[in-house]
C-alpha cells in the first residue's frame, strides 16, 4: 500500500492515526446509538461500518481516501469496543464472574488469526482489494451472526443506558483513576508495537526477522494471560491479579530492557505481555461496575484508552531522542508504576460496589 500511494512516513503514520481518531470520533454517540439500537442493533451498525471502510481502504487510490476509509474503519471499531464491553459487564454482574479478560482475549485472538489469514492470502497472490474485500465480507457475517442473540442474552433496558453524564453520581475520582489506568495500558501496549522491535534491532543488534518475533511473542503471551484471566481474578480476587500482573510486566521491562542480549530481551517482552494482558480487562470491568453499566463511562474510558496509543508511541520517542531508548522505556515504567499503586484500591473499591449491587 506505501508503495503503491507513494506515501512518506509522515503521511503513513497520519493515515494509521486514523483508525484511533476514528474510534474517539465515534464514542460520544455510543450512548446514544444503544439507547435507540440496543448492543444487537450497534454491534451489527458497527460491523458494517468497520466492513465498509476495510474494504474502501482496498480500493483506496489516494491519501485522502486512505484516511477517510481507516477513519471509518476506526469509527465502527469504537463503537462495537464499548458495546461489546457494556454486554461484558452486564454478564459479569448477571453471572457473578469475571468475563472480561476472556473477551479481550477474544479480540487478541481475532487479531492474531486475522493477520495469519491475511499473510496466507497474500502469499496465494490475492491483491489489496481482494485481501480486504474478503476480509470484510467475513467480518459482516460475524458480525450479522453475533448481534442477533447480545440484547437477549443480557437482559438489556434501553432505559438504563441514561445519556447522562459519565461523571455524576460521585464518581469523578474513580473515573479519573480508571482513565489513568486505561492510559498507562494503551501507552504499554502501544509502546511495545511500535518500538520493541526497533529496540532489539538498534539496541540489541538483532536482525529484523528475528527482531519482530519479539512482537509475537508478546501478542502470544497476552492471549494466553487473557485467557487465564478471569479464572485468577474469580479464584484470588481483581486486586491481587491486577497488582500482580503489573509487578510481572514491571519485571519483564526491566529484563528486557536491563539485559541487552536477545535471549532475555525476547522473553523479558513476553514476560511484560503476560503481565500486561489483565490491566484493560480489569480497567473496563471497573468502569462497568463502577457507573452500573452506564455507557457513557465505558466510553470515558475507552476514549482515554484509545488516546494512549496515539500518545505512547510519540512520547517514548521524544524521550529516546532526548536521551535513549534504553532510558526512554521509563516513560512505562512510571505508569505502570502508578498503575500499581491504583489497581489493587479501584479493583476492591469495585468488588465492595458489586456486592452492594447484588444485595
């Protein structure tokens, strides 16, 4: 595709920001949309709108529809990410279970078969717009199939999802603090994206093909916790796994970024995706139960989520140019920091909530 629109880096990287620009763009009119289409009718409204810019994005014979078809891509992906986790948290509270970190598993897994399916396509000589034209058709039948039965299954009012602000009802400190958790999360995640492999490749002195297993295995690692997550969090409580999982991605940093050498490098990064992979789960769990449900807050909080991928990787940047790279992973390593100090306080703030609501 760079090749084929002549693009520049610069104009590569505004293109790809429209994905999450898109998904901003689309959050304050979730509650709204839910309301009026319940989580069925938006999951099928998002999926075919995610379907319709994928597929543009095939077609896309210049810069300015790039970005347009990613933003509109980015604009269904928002609005399927809250209603998805506004049914989440409304299962959770019905079931009295963790769900969340199973469903985020979900997506993690979506990705990963996704980029495998994609490679597979290209390598049987499927172009741009066959590759994402087909994907698309894909994703609108999942789509189709899945939005039928979630208004059912979770027992929706329509009523319940108020338009009223995210921030009454006394919860402007527990949601500034999950906001800040979801940012340091983004920020994690997107940090490793975008610069893990650049680190062992300029760092370490890796080669590039070996340099980008790093990525997978983080991507692999975070599934598997994901997975494993709700079982930890229903066994040993969300603080404990919460805290926990960050004081492993906290390690994992600090391996890999400590111990320039290949080896401990790649499994400090898998280390760090296995710790990471229960914070954004825990995080949008705690603004369901925090708000009963209420998805302007889901949607607060992705905003502030999505806002740390546009920001971490550019932060991380302007402090390897001022410093390292080495020393640049600090900019994490302070959030997480933080996220530490957070987890454990909202995730038990969250449980004491969650028990008040089934009394």
């Amino acid at each position: 595709m760079r090749s084929e629109l002549d693009l520049s880096d610069a104009r590569l990287g505004v293109a790809l920001a429209g994905v999450t620009l898109g998904s901003v763009l689309s959050l304050p009119f979730t509650t709204r949309l839910l309301r009026r289409l319940r989580p069925g009718g938006v999951t099928f409204l998002s999926g075919a709108v995610m379907a319709a810019g994928l597929a543009l994005t095939g077609f896309a014979s210049s810069w300015p529809l790039l970005v347009a078809s990613l933003v509109a891509f980015g604009a269904g992906f928002g609005l399927m990410d809250v209603a998805l986790n506004v049914v989440g948290v409304r299962l959770e509270a019905q079931l009295h279970r963790s769900l969340l970190s199973r469903l985020h598993g979900m997506y993690s897994l979506g990705a990963l078969l996704g980029a495998l399916l994609g490679a597979l396509l290209i390598t049987r000589g499927w172009d741009r717009p066959q590759h994402l034209t087909a994907l698309s058709v894909l994703g609108l039948i999942a789509a189709a199939g899945c939005s039928r039965g979630l208004s059912a299954v979770t027992d929706y009012d329509a009523g319940d999802a108020s338009p009223a602000p995210a921030w009454r009802g006394g919860l402007t400190v527990p949601l500034a603090m999950l906001g800040l958790l979801a940012f340091a999360a983004a920020v994690a995640e997107g940090a490793v994206g975008d610069w893990a492999g650049v680190y062992l490749r300029e760092t370490v002195g890796s080669p590039p093909g070996v340099a980008a297993l790093a990525f997978a295995g983080f991507s692999l690692t975070m599934l598997l916790g994901r997975l494993a997550g709700d079982g930890l969090a229903t066994r040993f409580g969300p603080g404990p796994v919460g805290a926990g999982g960050v004081t492993i991605a906290l390690g994992g940093l600090g391996l890999a970024v400590g111990v320039p050498v290949l080896a401990a490098s790649t499994a400090g990064f898998m280390l760090f995706g296995l710790g990471l992979s229960v914070l954004a789960p825990l995080t949008f769990s705690a603004a369901g139960h925090w708000s009963a449900g209420n998805p302007a807050a889901m949607a607060v909080v992705g905003g502030v989520f999505y806002a740390g991928f546009v920001a971490g990787p550019p932060l991380l940047g302007v402090a390897a140019q001022g410093s390292s790279l080495r020393l640049a992973w600090l900019v994490v390593v302070v959030l997480l920091g933080v996220a530490l100090v957070l987890t454990p306080w909202l995730c038990r703030r969250t449980h004491e909530k969650t028990l008040e609501a089934a009394a």
